[in-house]
C-alpha cells in the first residue's frame, strides 16, 4: 500500500447500456437492456433505469424480461464499444503512461507517474474532475464513476462510493476506517458461498472479519482465501499497476457451505458460473479455445481438467456444455468442497450468445414464432444500425416474419419515425451510422416503401 491517493479505478456507467442510449435519442431516460435475445440469452449490461427493477448482468434475459418488461432489449453491437473504449483508454494514456484496462470499461490507472502532485489532495480531485469532464466530452455523453486510493482494492471500492457519474478519494490513513463497515461482500471474490459461510459464524462486515486470527480465516476458508482475506480486510494490498496487462484467462469458482455429491446440483452450479465467465469475455471483448473445470473435494485435493475446442468461442451454452462434459468424467466420491469454471487461450473477438443468436422484437408480446417464415438473408438484429436509401439512418426496433422494424434517428438527430419495412428490402443494408454531415435530409420524408408507425406504439411488426 502507498503513503500517497496515487492509483486511480475508472469504470464506465452501465457501458453498453449507456452507448445505446447515447445513439438511440428516444431511448434516453428509458430501461435498456443489452444481450442475447435467444432463449438461452443472457444480460450484459442493464442501464440504470433498468437496474432498479432488479435487472442485472449475468441474469438471464427471460427473466429480465419478467422484470422489466417496459425496457428495450437490445443486441451488442461491439464496434461502438470498442470505438468507445478507445476514446476513454486513449485520453487516460495521455494522463499515465501506467494505464492497465482490466475490460473495455474498466482500467486502473497510475497517477504517481503523471503531471500530479498526489500529495495533495486536491489537486488529485481537480485532475479526476478534468478527466471525467474531458471523457463525457470526448465520448459524447458517456460518464464514468472514478475511485482515487493507495491500493487497487481501495481505489476499486472507491468508485462504486459515489457511483454513477461520481469520485471519490481515499485519503491515505483511512483506508482501515472506510473499508471497516462495508459488507464483506465489497472484498473482491468474497462470493455469496464465502459470505453465507462467514455468516454462519457471526461475520457480516469487513470490521467482523478482523476479529479471527489469520489461523482461524484458514481453518474456515482455507489456505488461500483466508490469508488473502485476513489481509485485503486490513486494506493491505502492494498490486502495482501493470500497463497493457495481458488477460490469461477469465474463471469463477465458489466455495460451497457444505461438501457437494450431487451431479445435478454442480451441473446448474456450472450453468451459472458458465454464464457469468461469457459475460466477462464480452465486457472484456474476448473470447477462449480451452474450457477448465477447477474441482476442489472434501480432502482440500484440488484437480483441474480441460478441453480445447476448435475455435475461440464466449457463447455461454458452448462454455457449460464443455465444463459439464469434464464433470462427467469426474470422481466425486466424498463430495466437493469447491468447484469453478474458466475460459482460456484468449483472442480478441467474440463470437457470442450474450449478442445474439435470435431476433426478436422490443416487446417480447410482439413477439410470434413461425416455423414455416423462412429466414432473411439478413439477421436483422434488434439494436443494430441500418442505413436506408430513401430515408437514411436509423436502428433496427424489431424483427419478425419477414419484416423489420426501423427507427430512423442517430447519436446527433432527434427521434425520427418508426417505419416497417419487408425484411428483404433491397433499400435497406445493415451498416453503421454516418456522421451527422453524411446525412441527407430526405430523411423525414414520405415514406415509399415502409408503414409509418405511431409514436410509442412499441417494436410492432405488422403480421
């Protein structure tokens, strides 16, 4: 841990979310939820508006669904993230030369080596304050949640203080005394399993876990995570910052409250844990060839098995199927006191259920499967942008039955019509919004070959 608030953790608000809503006007202010829209799919990132109906990454989407069922469901679409990203980690290189991105939102960045005396304090405040402003300038309206500390772990629970759109700064000699009363849960890899299990045992906040001895966190947690816990709830944490730190691997594990025989059990364990590992690959824009189940029995023996699969995938399905197939193969006499899935042998692209597989209209009421509607050439996917001939650009609302539903409207022109067109309009391309000079003005008028829709009717398509 450093004498000086010199490590800085930058995470984008609801990233994804966030981006649609910046180049989709009329969905500012609106529940948007981005993910696989199949029936397997799963949420990558909600907005806030959705978020307080209890939608959250890794949920599955039907459920996101019950939830929420007013918000916008979206597909990824990855080149605005990424086009994003580069603009927030290219600003803070500029700042540091010490800038580790941890995903396409998230970086940590080392203030000891920039134009900054991290001595005093508030001129720390004033650069987070410049870069912030600098970030939503730079990226059109995006905002970032900032934590200023002496350690990693500090400046991390730091930013989720005054999260969304907020800083905070961790003076030095603090740190015991703001980390003291928060859950045990805000320790990174404190899990539900490890805090039910800690529970038991009348520890709730970090200032509880304190108490035991290192010896006792071991006898109750084991080797690792109780020594590693016995010192994070100290705020002891040396982790330099490592600039374009290479991802290995992306894994979950949990530690079950009792030892584990049940193959069903584990396999839906897997599910879980399966899901969670895709969306991380895809926060992070990656994706991995070889599948690891980690398993842990009742003796502390740990064992690893692996397969390697014929291409990188970050498709949750492909992931647990994989893991449940090693779990086959598995002795699980005496029960397991652990178990974890990971994902290795990265790349840097994504093939992915979490961006989707399946169409599917805004409104899952809308939605009305057909088996005998033969597939368009096109996936329109609802979220993506499209380019029309006559009336411009715009953003697919909905698809079904051989029409698509669009709204034509852009990051910087306001909420245009919602038209439907035939799937197979040879009018109509998938493509990326131009820029607002790119644009011709024949957008807002007649329509000639699609149906205007009323505003706030929702992703209707016609049948």
């Amino acid at each position: 841990m450093r004498s000086t608030a010199s490590v800085m953790h930058l995470d984008l608000d609801a990233f994804f979310a966030s981006v649609e809503q910046r180049d989709k006007p009329s969905l500012r202010g609106r529940p948007v939820i981005v993910g696989g829209l199949g029936s397997r799919g799963v949420v990558s990132t909600a907005s806030y508006e959705a978020r307080t109906h209890g939608v959250r990454s890794a949920m599955r989407m039907a459920e996101a669904r019950a939830r929420c069922p007013h918000a916008a469901f979206l597909s990824g679409r990855f080149e605005a993230y990424r086009e994003a990203s580069a603009v927030v980690m290219g600003h803070l290189r500029e700042i540091s030369p010490l800038v580790e991105p941890l995903s396409l939102d998230e970086a940590f960045v080392d203030l000891a080596v920039a134009d900054v005396d991290v001595t005093d304090l508030d001129a720390v405040r004033d650069l987070v304050a410049s870069i912030r402003r600098e970030i939503t300038a730079r990226t059109h309206g995006l905002t970032a949640s900032v934590g200023v500390a002496s350690s990693k772990l500090m400046a991390k629970i730091a930013s989720e203080i005054d999260k969304p759109d907020g800083a905070h700064v961790v003076a030095p000699g603090t740190e015991a005394d703001v980390l003291g009363p928060m859950q045990v849960t805000a320790i990174p890899g404190v899990g539900p399993a490890t805090a039910e299990r800690l529970r038991r045992v009348g520890i709730t906040t970090v200032e509880d876990l304190r108490e035991p001895s290192e010896d006792e966190l071991v006898r109750l947690l084991g080797q690792a995570s109780g020594r590693s816990l016995h010192r994070l709830s100290r705020a002891q944490d040396d982790r330099a910052v490592e600039a374009e730190r290479e991802t290995k691997s992306v894994s979950v594990e949990d530690t079950f409250t009792t030892d584990v025989t049940d193959r069903h059990r584990l396999g839906a364990e897997i599910e879980t844990m399966a899901r969670a590992v895709a969306a991380r690959l895809a926060s992070a824009g990656l994706s991995g060839r070889t599948v690891t189940l980690k398993l842990r029995h009742h003796d502390f023996e740990t064992h690893t098995r692996s397969s390697t699969l014929p291409g990188p995938t970050d498709s949750p399905t492909t992931i647990a199927a994989t893991a449940r197939r090693l779990l086959d193969d598995a002795d699980l006499g005496g029960g397991l006191r652990l178990i974890g899935v990971g994902v290795s042998a990265l790349a840097d692209w994504v093939q992915d259920d979490l961006f989707t597989t399946e169409t599917a209209p805004l409104d899952p009421a809308d939605e009305q499967p057909r088996d005998d509607v033969p597939t368009p050439a096109t996936d329109w996917s609802p979220g993506m942008d499209v380019h029309h001939a006559t009336h411009g650009d715009g953003w697919v609302w909905g698809a079904g039955l051989e029409r698509v539903t669009v709204r034509f409207e852009t990051r910087t022109t306001p909420a245009g019509p919602v038209m439907t067109f035939p799937a197979s309009d040879p009018l109509l391309r998938p493509g990326h919004a131009r820029d607002a000079e790119d644009l011709t003005d024949d957008r807002t008028g007649t329509a000639v070959r699609g149906t205007v829709e009323q505003e706030g009717s929702g992703a209707t398509v016609e049948p």
